[in-house]
C-alpha cells in the first residue's frame, strides 16, 4: 500500500506513515473507477446482518 499511495503522489511517505488505516483506504477508494467500488451494496448488507443480530438479542433478553 506505501508504494501504491506514495508512487502515485497522493501522499508523501510522511504523511503516509502518520495516517490511520482508514484513511489510506479512502485515498485507493478514490483512485478506484466508481464501478469497482461495491461499497453501498456491501454496506447495505452489512447493516441488515447487524439489525437482525440485534434483534436477536433483544429477543434473547425479553426471553430471560
């Protein structure tokens, strides 16, 4: 990842040392053609999976 953000000068090596690992992902995100990024479907998938584990817990929790 240092050679990809680094080479393509969307950071120095400084500041990619000092970047959380978040914020490297969304400089290669940008980088990215819009086709290739699935994120909205993905997310979207993500939090019905996280609502439906909620909701059993809570249903766990009346239960007891």
């Amino acid at each position: 990842m240092h050679r990809l953000v680094v080479s393509t000068k969307l950071a120095s090596a400084a500041e990619f040392w000092t970047m959380a690992p978040g914020q490297v992902w969304w400089l290669i995100e940008d980088m990215m053609p819009k086709a290739a990024i699935k994120r909205p479907q993905e997310m979207q998938e993500v939090f019905k999976m996280v609502k439906q584990s909620k909701a059993k817990e809570k249903a766990a929790q009346n239960v007891e």
